[in-house]
C-alpha cells in the first residue's frame, strides 16, 4: 500500500467510518474469506456505515452546488489569486 492509500484508508476506516479494512501492508494480499467477508458487510443493506455514508453524500452534493461552501471556496481562492497576480505587476 502506497503512502497516500495508507493515509486514505485511515480516513475512510477510522475517522469517516464509511470503508472496512481488509488488509494493511505495501505487499500484503486479502484473505479471500477476509475479502469475501468485508464484501458481504460493505453491500448489506444493515451495514452500519450505509447511514453515514448517505449523509456524507448530501452533504458533499450540498457543497458542490452553485453558491455551495465549495463553489464559495473556490471563488474566494480565484479572488484572492487574481488580487495577488494583480498586485505584482
């Protein structure tokens, strides 16, 4: 596992809550009844996350609208962009 995949899976394992892990290491390989098992729990309509995983989406669907908080942030940091480019010439 590369050291972004590593960092990824942390956030989506222990602190999101929205992803099983079925394995740790650059080189290690699933268990495939460990794999099976994390499959099974991960499309099961009971699985805990499924929740967390729903309000998530909204909220990033909420975000990405216009006048949504990523759409503000963006246009914040093209303005700032453009008053610093100005600034230096």
């Amino acid at each position: 596992m590369a050291a972004d995949q590593f960092l990824n899976s942390i956030l989506l394992v222990n602190e999101l809550k929205v992803a099983v892990k079925v394995c740790e290491g650059a080189e290690s390989v699933p268990d495939s009844t460990e794999l099976a098992r994390a499959v099974t729990l991960s499309v099961s309509e009971n699985w805990a996350a499924r929740e967390r995983v729903t309000e998530l989406r909204k909220a990033a669907l909420e975000a990405i609208k216009p006048g949504g908080s990523s759409a503000k942030n963006l246009d914040a940091l093209v303005k700032y962009l453009s008053e610093f480019n100005l600034q230096e010439k």
